[in-house]
C-alpha cells in the first residue's frame, strides 16, 4: 500500500531553525514508522522560493535570487541530513520542470472552471506571512504573529472563488472527520468555514518573481498559490501522468498550526476546482517556543538545529522532540530541560540498560546468549507493542516513544529483580542466568525496533550489539517487534552509548562513580568489580544520591551497571506527570453569560494559538463578565474538549476554589498570551 506524505516547504529567506527542523523530524519519524510498516512511502520536503522576502534577501545580499536560492537548497538540506531526515524527494517551487507547468496548469484549470476572476484588492498584507490580512486579524494594527505593521496595498488581482466552496468543505470535514487533525485544529477551522469564506487573490500584480499567470503574464501567481501546487508538482501533474496517478492523493500533509487555513480550506477548494482527488489528512502541529516565546527569526530567540544536534547528536534530538511535545500541541525548548531528558531517558535508562545486558553477557557467557522462555517481560513487551502501533497510527508520537520506554524501564527493572550477579554466582543457577538476559536483550531488542524511526542511527547501534546488523529497510514492524523465543545471540559490549554530561542533584540514580564503602551493602558482593561499578542488586531498591558535591560523573564505563530510577512514592507525581499538563497564560478577549446557567461564564480567550479559543469556566457566580475581560488568566490548554449545553469547551481556567466560597481566578498578568506556566 501506498503512503505519501508532506512538509510545508520553507521560505529560504533565513536558514531552518528548531521550529522548522521539528517539523521536518516529526513527518520523518512518520515516514520512517510508515516503511516500517510495510507501506510503500514517498516522503517529499522542500523550499518555497517566491516570495517577497526571499527576493529581498538576495537583493540585499547582491545576489540574483535564483542563485541565491540554489545556495539555500544546499544550506537546508545540509541540515535536514545532519538531522537524519530520510526525505524522498525535494522541491523547490522555481523548479521550470516540475513546478512551473503544474502551477500553470492547475491556475488555468481553476480558471476553465469558472473559478478565477479578476478584481482589485485593496487591503493589508504582512509580508512575514505572506498573507493578506483582514482588518479583524490585527492587534493594535500589527500581525499577531510577526509583530510588524503591514503594508497597505491596493493593486489588481486575479481572484479565487472560495467562497463557491464553503458547503462542498462542510461537507467533506463532516463527511471525513480525520481530514483534519488534530481535534482543536479542526475546530478551528470548522469555527472559521462556518462564519463564510471571501474570494481570495491568487495573483500579485507588478512583480517579477514568480510563476506567470497563463491567462495573463502580467501578474505572477500568489505565493501561496503557487506553493500549495508543489504537493502535486512533485509527484507529476502538469507533467508525468502515469507518475500522478501513482501517488496522488497525499495521504497526510504535516504542516504548523499557524498555516492550517491554507491546507484544509484553500487547498482543498483548489483541487475540487481543478476536480482533483483531495488529500487523505492534514495534521496541525503546534509550535516550538523557547522559554515560553515562540521561535522565530524576527523574535530573535532561534536555536540552531545543529547546535542542538552536535549536542549529542541527531537522535537525542529527536527523541526530545517527539516525546517531550505532545504532537498537536506547543512545546518548549530549553537547554537545561534538553540535557535533563538526555541524562534521565538515555544516559541513565536506554544507554544503561543497553550497557548492562552487553557488559554481564559479556562477563557471565563470553557474549552468548540463548533466547529464554518469555514470561513477565514478553508480557510487557507485547502491551508496549500493541500501544506503540496505535499510537503511532495515530501520529501520537510521543504515546509512541513513552511505550518505548515503558519497556525499557521495565527490563532495567527486571535486571534489578531477577539480579544476575547473583545467579552468576551459583553455577546451578547457570540456566536461569541465561534466561534472565536472554528476556532483558530481547526487551531491548524489541524497544530498539520501537525505537528505530525516532532514533534511527541509535537504534540500528543497538540492533548491531546485539547481533543483528541488517539495515532499518530491511526490518518490518509485525516480524521484529514478535518475541522471539528461540535462537542464540552473540552481544557486542562496546562501550556508553551515551555518556551522562553532569551529575544530576538529588535525582534518584547512581552514577559510575565508585559508592563510598558505607553505601555498599553488606551482604551484597555484586559482580565481579568493574571499575566503577556500585554494588548493584541492593543499589536498585536504595538507590543513592551522588555524593555532595561531587564531581561532573565521567562517562559510564562499559559495564558498569547502575541502579534504575527509583519507585515513586505513591502519593507523589514526577515532574514528568507534571509536565503533561499544558497550563498557558491566556488573555480574555470576551466574556458572556451562558444563558439559563447560574454558574458559567463563556469565555473566548487568547492564548497565543492562531485562533481564539472558547471555554466555559464555572465563575459566574464570583465575576460578571465585563471584569473578566482584558485579565491575563492561567487556562489548562491540552485538556480535551468537552461540549456543555451545546458548547464545546476547549480547555479549563484555574481558580482557587474555596469549599463553599467564591472562586479565585489565578492572575498570570503581566505574561504574554500562549506563555506557558509551570
Ligand atoms: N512557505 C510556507 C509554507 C508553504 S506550504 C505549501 C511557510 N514557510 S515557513 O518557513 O514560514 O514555515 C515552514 C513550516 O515551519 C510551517 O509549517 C510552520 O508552521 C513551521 N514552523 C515555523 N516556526 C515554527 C515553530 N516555532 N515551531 C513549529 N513549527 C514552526 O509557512
């Protein structure tokens, strides 16, 4: 079965930034979970070129802009490799064989059809988004999103019908409720198409970059016009039929919440204009703040993807990406939280574990090991499995990645148990020592596997200590992710994966450091030393904290076991559970009663998303709504939607809630809209 996915494709007017490069990872780990599957997948990226700022960017270079453009292809997909993004095919929309004659064929189409007409536009335009912006849209007279004064511009254009086309999408978002996902994106748009759409330009008048309009080469195709057409271009319209047939529709286009507009309402009316099949899905991410801001070049808060990258290469990148931002919804960057999860997820759990397995093979079995029987692990295993695929099917990447995990938290918790160093003792015990391995190696081979289209070149590491060194292409999901409980493995002990960067405060883990005499327990002799090594076994169940003051930990050393995180206490969360929680300062935009409701106020609040969003608080017996608007409040954003007398709520306002008295509305005044609380 076929599988073909999308980017957006970026303006090249600066170089990729975190925000874009996590877009990029988050459709690749798509891509990569799809051949996984077995589908045959066409993941298809690029760079979008005509716009205003890229012109100027060259001009102000002294560069002519397609050479300019040429050296931004090679600056981004420089990057997109660095960060292992296993794209396809890649367009650029100046591309004269693919490009062009789609554009032009798809404008004229459009305009056979009865679609396209000619007016004159006089009215805002940000350049920031390329956009024209009606009045309603700005804030104090500036883009919400770029923060600048749009230019007034009055010009002739060519003219899209979409208005002709808001019952025909009514009825595909109803008819297909997936088309766009995830649920609060399609809310927006639904809000958005019911209030009824205007005609739209699809051309700019006296320029020169860009596509000639066939019907007038006067004018140039609009830039998002224009940009829209590459998911077809690419894949053959205008220009190779059989190819187009092969591919077309796109299954999924992954693109970010503030340009959802343009793929779920003016793409789809383009294509039922030019009587195209439709795309299978759009999916809606949310965006990338760093400390609370959103990143973006004219903010000035940018991280540089190969910054984060030579971190600790690509794949702690990734994983960080995928499994600390709930897919759909913003989240933040910071180093310290980067180099938290890096020393929490897999310095001290994947890399220790992956240590563990191959060191005491290695010391107990000269490296072989005969595959065991199964029981508790394989148990946990298949439920990993099971929660992984349907995670991942429905692009809960990080659900996907936190099964991952599951599992190899509980195989580290399996070394703890069945405590091999002890059975090594015993030559009795010879059986049930190989038994104990076996499961752990085959708990991690399987999470690798998981794992493989997160952490690509991490995972096919891990596959090779273990003794199976066939290529990612060749695995498929069903096959590699089935306990296997027969056969012999020969396991490589090759030393950290990944060294731990700083000793961790107060964190429930041991470091390699030799444990002070006092922290040995007496009755535990452990391995055999490795230099290093803590006395493990007991470790697990106490384990301790670093000495005071201690020293940066140097890298693990091969083998060294280290005791797992420790057991929570039960009336406790982790700041991970925390975490989960999407709490957001929110400005309130309006305020009503709801009528026959004694309690509930509707409040339509911004909270630094692209659209508005409504909720429903039960504080109208403490606020009448004018004293609500204008306050900066604290909302629970990632909460799911909940219809009440007929509204659906998006979201929860926090209050102090006395027993019986009045509520308190939490005040997060004077923090930016969308700034996200902890
Ligand atoms: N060129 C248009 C897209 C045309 S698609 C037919 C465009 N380009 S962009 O360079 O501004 O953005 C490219 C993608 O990166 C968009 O999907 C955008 O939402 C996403 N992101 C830009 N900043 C981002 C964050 N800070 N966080 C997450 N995604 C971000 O829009």
């Amino acid at each position: 079965m076929k599988y073909f996915l999308t980017t957006a494709i970026d303006y090249v007017n600066s170089r990729p930034h975190l925000g874009t490069a996590y877009e990029k990872i988050t459709a690749d780990i798509i891509a990569r979970y799809r051949r996984l599957a077995g589908y045959d997948t066409h993941f298809l990226m690029g760079n979008d070129e005509h716009s205003q700022n890229v012109f100027k960017r060259a001009q102000e270079q002294g560069k002519d802009p397609l050479a300019y453009c040429d050296e931004m292809e090679r600056v981004f997909r420089d990057v997109w490799t660095r960060l292992d993004v296993s794209y396809d095919d890649f367009i650029r929309t100046t591309d004269r064989k693919r490009h062009f004659p789609a554009t032009q064929k798809m404008a004229q189409a459009c305009y056979d059809n009865g679609d396209i007409y000619e007016g004159s536009y006089e009215g805002w335009y940000c350049e920031g988004c390329e956009a024209f912006k009606p009045e309603k849209d700005l804030i104090e007279g500036k883009c919400p999103i770029h923060n600048t004064t749009p230019q007034w511009i009055k010009e002739k254009n060519w003219f899209f019908r979409l208005s002709k086309y808001q019952q025909p999408l009514l009825k595909l978002y109803a008819e297909q409720p997936s088309f766009i996902e995830p649920e609060v994106r399609r809310n927006e748009i639904l809000r958005l198409v019911e209030g009824g759409l205007e005609d739209v330009s699809m051309s700019r008048a006296g320029q020169s970059w860009g596509i000639p309009v066939p019907f007038d080469p006067e004018s140039v195709v609009y830039v998002w016009f224009d940009a829209l057409i590459n998911y077809a271009a690419a894949v053959g319209y205008g220009w190779d039929d059989e190819l187009f047939a092969k591919w077309w529709p796109a299954n999924l286009h992954i693109v970010g919440k503030d340009i959802t507009r343009f793929h779920c309402v003016i793409w789809p009316a383009m294509l039922m204009s030019a009587r195209l099949p439709l795309q299978g899905q759009v999916f809606g991410h949310g965006w990338v703040y760093f400390k609370g801001e959103r990143m973006s070049k004219s903010l000035g808060n940018i991280v540089d993807p190969l910054d984060a990258a030579n971190r600790f290469g690509p794949d702690p990148l990734r994983l960080y990406l995928a499994k600390e931002i709930p897919y759909g919804g913003d989240g933040d960057f910071t180093w310290e939280r980067f180099e938290e999860k890096y020393n929490a997820d897999l310095a001290n759990n994947l890399g220790n574990l992956v240590n563990r397995v191959a060191s005491m093979t290695e010391r107990y079995q000269q490296g072989r090991i005969r595959a065991g029987g199964g029981g508790s692990l394989a148990a946990i295993a298949s439920q990993a499995v099971a929660a992984y695929r349907t995670a991942m099917d429905g692009h809960a990447l990080h659900d996907g990645a936190a099964a991952a995990f599951r599992l190899i938290s509980a195989a580290n918790n399996f070394i703890a148990e069945t405590q091999p160093w002890s059975l090594a003792k015993d030559p009795a015990k010879a059986e049930q020592l190989n038994g104990a391995l076996a499961d752990t190696a085959e708990a991690v081979r399987i999470a690798a596997t998981l794992l493989a289209p997160i952490m690509p070149s991490s995972a096919t590491e891990i596959l090779r200590r273990l003794g199976d060194d066939r290529p990612l292409k060749d695995r498929r999901f069903d096959a590699d992710t089935t306990w296997r409980s027969s056969g012999e493995k020969q396991i490589l002990n090759a030393g950290a994966l990944w060294p731990r960067i700083e000793a961790e405060k107060g964190v429930s883990t041991v470091s390699a450091e030799s444990p002070k005499p006092a922290e040995q327990p007496a009755t535990q002799a452990g391995p055999a030393p490795a230099p290093g090594a803590p006395a493990a076994g007991a470790a697990a169940a106490a384990p301790v904290a670093p000495a005071a003051g201690a020293a940066p930990a140097a890298p693990v050393a091969p083998g060294a076991p280290v005791a797992p995180v420790a057991p929570v206490a039960p009336a406790t969360i982790t700041i991970d559970d925390f975490m989960k929680v999407e709490l957001k300062a929110a400005k309130v935009l309006e305020a009503e009663r709801m009528p026959k409701s004694q309690k509930l106020l509707k409040l339509k609040v911004d909270a630094g998303e692209a659209e508005p969003r409504t909720i429903l608080a039960g504080i109208a017996e403490s606020y009448e709504p004018e004293a609500m608007v204008g306050k900066t409040i604290v909302i629970v954003a990632n909460l799911a939607p909940r219809k009440m007398m007929g509204i659906e709520s998006n979201g929860m306002v926090l209050a102090a809630s006395p027993d019986g008295g009045k509520a308190i509305v939490l005040n997060a005044e004077p923090a930016t809209p969308g700034t996200r609380v902890r």
